[in-house]
C-alpha cells in the first residue's frame, strides 16, 4: 500500500476546522460529520441560487450591463463546475462562457490581452472565463512557457489593463478557487481510477501538481500585484466542492443590486389553420425506436 502524500511546504490549508464532537460545529441538519454539506441541503440551495441567477441575467439585459467574470486557480479547483452551474439554467445568449485554446503562432505574435478583447461582454451580457489572461502570471510561468520579462511585463501591465475595462464601464469580478495540496492529489487520483473521468487527468495537470508550491508563489505574487481596488480578487476554498459552489454563486448574486424583471406569462397562440398537405410519414428516415 503506498503512503499517503505528505503535503509540501507551502501548501494551503483548507482542510475543515472539526469540533471535538467531530460535527464541524455545523448544523447536523445541513452538514456531515467531517463538516461538508449534505446532498439534500446542496440540492434544494443550489436550485434556489439558480432561480435567483435567472433573475440576475434578466437585470443585466434590461439594464444594459456589461459583466465580465474570471474563474482561476489551481487544475481540479472547482472552477468548471461552478460555471457549469452557473449557466445550467440560464441563456447562452445572455450568460456567455469562454475558454480559449491555446494560442496560435499568430496570437503569440500579438499584443498579450488581444485575443482575450474580442471576447469581452456588449450591453446585456455577462461573460465569464474559465482562465484568462491571468494564464500569463501562473500556468505560464510556472511551466516556464514565457519569459522573465514577459511575466514581469504581465505584473506592470494588467492592473493598468483592468482599470480601463472598470473606466469603460464593465463589471469585473475576479474568483480564485482554492484547493490544499492532499485534496487536489485526492481528485487526481480519483480521475484517474474513474476510466471516463481520466481524460481531465492532462499532462499539464500532473506537472502542476508536482510543481504545487511553486503554484503557491505564483499565485501570492500574481495577488501583489494585480489585487486591486478597482478589481479585488475573492478567493473561494474549495476543498468542499459543494459549499465552494454555493458560496461563489451567493457572493456572484451580492455583487448586484438587481430587481425581478423577469417577463409575465404570455398567451400562447392558437395554431393559425391554413391549405396545406404535409408529405407521407413513410417517406422520411427516423432514427431506431429503441427506448
């Protein structure tokens, strides 16, 4: 049997904080006893968020708003399913998500923040990205895929770059998922025990992992500098996955001062009758009936 990893120097601690009663100092009710949230409790919090996030998308198309939000941290964070949650019941014409590839070898040619600036939100959108530019001050760095220079140039330049997205009148709101070093082995290690879950198991994520305090050094020196006013970072810990996900979504929803303007019920309309015969059913090709 192979020893559990000892965590690294550095790395952070996130694990729940148990009372001697090993309840958490929770409401047994609404939390296990090693002090993360029940399913049922999740169940009916997360339904009642999303309704509050439909509301939220309606106010932002009414008023015209322009809302960017980013998603960072470590690999197995938590940030997709947050987003996933997110946009489970709202439009993608108003909720947008973006997730850019690496670059190609004309954007590496390119000012740094271009290629993020075609994506950012119009009146009536919020954007959100899963990693943005902030790829530059972490995975970047920590994988030595830019320069010093680059790196250092990122740090002076993109304060400055979110101070004129603020002025032009975007909402921006920065997310950090947290995760400690023994809960990010342990969500690895289930991926890749899980045939249909190892394709999240990258190559990228496995160097990351043994590279975790350096991580840790990118991410303090990436806040130094670009936790601004303006645009402060929220980090979210999220060794519990499930209260990681309410938390952000209630702090989302706090960032706004929104009303109900969702629509009123509509009369649906009676079928207008008019000459018209449809083709034979036999003619068209249906899929197998199986189910």
């Amino acid at each position: 049997m192979s020893k559990k990893p000892k965590p690294p120097e550095g790395a952070d601690d996130l694990s729940p904080r148990l009372a001697a009663d090993g309840s958490g100092g929770h409401d047994p009710e609404k939390y296990k006893s090693d002090g993360k949230l029940k399913a049922a409790y999740y169940d009916h919090e997360i339904e009642r968020l999303q309704e509050q996030l439909v509301l939220l998308q309606y106010w932002i198309q009414s008023q015209g708003l322009k809302v960017l939000v980013i998603f960072e941290g470590r690999g197995s964070a938590g940030k997709g399913g947050v987003i996933k949650r997110i946009t489970e019941r709202t439009s993608p014409r108003i909720t947008k998500v973006v997730a850019l590839p690496k670059s190609t070898e004309r954007q590496k040619t390119q000012w740094y923040f271009q290629r993020y600036v075609e994506h950012l939100p119009a009146a009536g959108e919020m954007v959100m990205f899963d990693r943005s530019w902030y790829n530059r001050s972490n995975v970047e760095w920590v994988m030595d895929f830019c320069t010093g220079e680059e790196h250092q140039e990122f740090l002076r330049s993109c304060p400055e770059f979110e101070r004129m997205l603020v002025r032009s009148g975007i909402t921006l709101i920065k997310y950090w998922f947290s995760v400690s070093y023994e809960e990010q082995r342990r969500r690895f290690e289930a991926r890749n025990a899980e045939p249909l879950k190892r394709w999240k198991l990258s190559d990228m994520d496995l160097a990351e992992h043994e590279l975790y305090v350096k991580y840790s050094m990118a991410k303090d020196t990436t806040f130094q500098y670009t936790d601004i006013k303006q645009a402060p970072w929220y980090v979210v810990p999220s060794d519990d996955k499930k209260a990681a996900r309410l938390n952000c979504i209630s702090h989302l929803l706090s960032q706004f001062d929104y009303q109900d303007v969702a629509p009123d019920v509509v009369e649906l309309p009676v079928m207008r009758e008019m000459p018209y015969v449809r083709p034979p059913m036999h003619e068209q090709t249906f899929v197998p009936q199986i189910y």
